[in-house]
C-alpha cells in the first residue's frame, strides 16, 4: 500500500571534470573528483492524482524529479528542503532526483534495490542536461573519485579515505546545461590531467591542487572566485570553484581567515539513505536474552 517516505541526499561539490556523453544515459557521464556535504536536501514523497513539485515551499519545475517519477510509473507530490543555493554547483538538481528515486521507490513500494535507483536518478539528470556526475558521488558519499563514467555496473568509483571541514560563498548561478551542452574538449582534457595526477597521490591537498589547476586550465574562472581563491592562496588556504557554479569553496578555515563569512559544513561521511523512524534513541535497544545453556 502507497504511503509516505523522506530521504537525504548530501550536496555534492565538483573540482574538477571530464565529461563523456553517450547515447546510452546509463553509459553517459563523466571522470572527475569532488566532495559531498553535510549540507544536503530533504526529499519527502507522497502519492498524489498529479505530480507537483516543490523547494523551500515554492512550485518549480525541476525535469530530472519528474523524470525519476515516470520512469517507476507513479505521480506524486514530492516536497524538498535545503539550505544550498540552486544552480551554483551544489547538486541540487542531482539530490532531489536521487532522493525522489529512494523516496518513491519506499512510498510505492516498487522494490528496486539501490544500484538500479541510483541508475534511474543518474540517467534522468543525463536526459535533463543537468548534471553528468552529481547522482552517482552523492549514493557514494565522502570525497569520491570517479574513474570511469555511467551509472553503475558501467561507472567506476573510488575515493579519498578522509573528511574535512568545508567552506564556501557563492556569487550567483552558472547554467550547467549551457556549458555542458557546448564544446567541453578543453575541458575534458583538462578534467584528464586533474584526475591523472589525483590519481597518483590521493590526497585532499592533491585535489585542492588539481581543483585549482583544472578551472584555470578549463577557462571557467569567474572574476569573482579567482579573486577569492587568490585572497585564500594568500593566508596560506585551499580554495576552488565549485563546477558548475559562480562559487567557491574552501577546505579548513581558508575562507573565514581570508575575510569571508561562508557557509560552514562537513564532507559527508556516507551517501544517500531513506530517513525513517528516529523516534526510538539507540539506548533503548536492549541486546537479546541469552539462549538457554549460553549463560
């Protein structure tokens, strides 16, 4: 029987990319690296006669949620909830589809496992134009490494074994789909020596540098975060641009001692999960009596 369900999905920040479109969404992707956040979006689905679709209590139209929804064959009313900002390359559009798919999937009891929601979210940010890498880091969680492009059983992750503070700003909006949808060989070459060199030394300082080299090298500095990441080099920080957004973000307190005042999170320990019922505190559970003669 239909009812209600609420997932999280943390934010997910892009350093670096190459991107690998392919007929196939499944296939279609990209290579690249990044950091997923404690900060994140809250997705809660219900059953409705038509889909309607919602953020921060205002309707929007947000094409990969509806995408998800069609693909499992359902309308609904799904509700979402999150303090990152739209379109500044926080992945967004990404964590609603993916907490859609997990929400959906319980509400309706479809009994899809994981990979094949993870997939379903996936293709439809690809079929959108919205994002390319978002949905598959953000089911992983941490600081995810994506080595080969496409949903999984195509894809391959891997990651850096750390977590961290995260800090950033954001200037305004950068369209994803406009730069995606036009020539990314610059980028895409770039995206391939960022990873090569994370590759070789997995390390949060390698990625901040390679982060750095890549948005440099891509051509995809705005003013305003070149400005900043230069002021946080200056106090001896680490700072990039989140892609694909007017933002940067910072590792440690780079931000707060180059004389912003950002928003402050944690790199996010796991992935996406369906929230359920957290009324019953962990101390309640009582272990199991001893079987008879184990005493």
């Amino acid at each position: 029987m239909a009812g209600e369900a609420a997932a999280f999905v943390p934010g997910h920040v892009t350093g670096f990319f190459s991107a690998h479109p392919d007929d196939d969404p499944r296939v279609a992707g990209s290579r690249g690296a990044g950091v997923t956040l404690s900060h994140g979006v809250t997705v809660r689905v219900r059953p409705a006669e038509s889909t309607t679709v919602t953020l921060e209590g205002e309707t929007i139209r947000v094409d990969p949620v509806e995408r998800v929804l069609d693909a499992l064959s359902v309308t609904a009313t799904v509700d979402a909830e999150t303090s990152l900002p739209l379109g500044a390359g926080f992945g967004v559009s990404g964590a609603m589809a993916l907490g859609t798919a997990l929400a959906a999937n319980d509400a309706f009891e479809r009994a899809l496992s994981e990979n094949e929601l993870v997939t379903l979210a996936h293709g439809a940010e690809v079929q959108s134009g919205t994002g390319l890498g978002d949905v598959v880091a953000q089911a992983h969680g941490g600081v995810p490494i994506r080595l080969e492009p496409g949903a999984p059983g195509e894809g391959l992750l891997d990651g850096i074994p750390a977590q961290t503070r995260v800090e950033y700003v954001t200037f305004g909006e950068l369209s994803t789909e406009d730069v995606l949808s036009g020539d990314t060989a610059r980028l895409s070459e770039a995206g391939t020596r960022a990873l090569s060199s994370l590759v070789e030394r997995p390390t949060l300082d390698r990625f901040m540098l390679a982060s750095r080299r890549f948005a440099r090298e891509a051509g995809l500095l705005t003013d305003r975060v070149e400005e900043a990441i230069r002021e946080v080099n200056a106090v001896d920080g680490e700072a990039s641009m989140a892609m694909l957004g007017d933002s940067v973000f910072a590792l440690g307190t780079g931000l707060s001692e180059a004389g912003y005042d950002p928003t402050v999170c944690q790199s996010h320990p796991a992935g996406a999960r369906l929230l359920g019922d957290q009324t019953l505190p962990l101390e309640s559970c009582e272990p199991s009596p001893p079987a008879p003669g184990r005493e």
